[in-house]
C-alpha cells in the first residue's frame, strides 16, 4: 500500500510523453471547442436572434389570450341575440338595429354640418 505523498504505478507522474501530449492536444482542442461555443453565444446576432424570439413568444402568448378573450365576447354577444336552439331573437335584434341605424345617421348628419 503506498503512503500519503508517494507515487504509485497508476499515478499521473508514471505517465509516458506521449500520454501528457495526448492530454494536452485534448484538452486543446476541448477549450477551443468552448471558446468557439461562447463566441456564438455572445455575438450580437445570436442575442439579437434570441431577443427576437422571446419577443415574438410573448406577442404570441399575448394575441392568443387576447383571442380567446375576444372570442368569449363574441360568444356572450351571440347570445343576446341568438336563443338556446340559434333561431334569431326578433325582439332583442330590432331595437338593437334601431340604435345602430340612429347612430349611423347621427354621424353622418354630423359631417355634413361640418362640411356645409
């Protein structure tokens, strides 16, 4: 058993030459190989690139909420106007119409006053 402090047959001091050269040109080529990767990392292009893809995500997540949000809206809206089997309900439909054509027309007058 060999003691604290001396070199056994499997330690690294018995290596031959050409083993450290190995180790060497290995760990060479392992720390360009990291280099290289962390210059793409930090080129502006690929920040830039990942800034854009997260902002595009975001955009996205924000539109599709936004959809289903306004989908549900529609949907209640509907349902003011359509009954439980999707025939038309007259009477919540004219007045509605009313209102729409009043404003119309309301508008309309308006512009004309400012254009006379």
């Amino acid at each position: 058993m060999a003691r604290v402090g001396e070199a056994s047959s499997t330690d690294k001091s018995a290596r031959t030459t050409a083993q450290i050269e190995a180790d060497i040109s290995r760990t060479r080529t392992q720390l360009a190989a990291t280099l290289d990767e962390l210059a793409v990392r930090v080129h502006p292009t690929t920040i830039s690139a990942q800034v854009k893809a997260k902002a595009v995500a975001a955009v996205e997540e924000k539109a599709g909420r936004a959809y289903v949000a306004a989908s549900g809206l529609v949907e209640q809206a509907r349902a003011q106007f359509v009954d439980e089997k999707g025939q038309p309900r007259k009477e919540r439909i004219v007045p509605a119409a009313l209102v729409g054509v009043g404003l119309v027309l309301l508008v309309a007058s308006a512009r004309k006053r400012r254009k006379g």
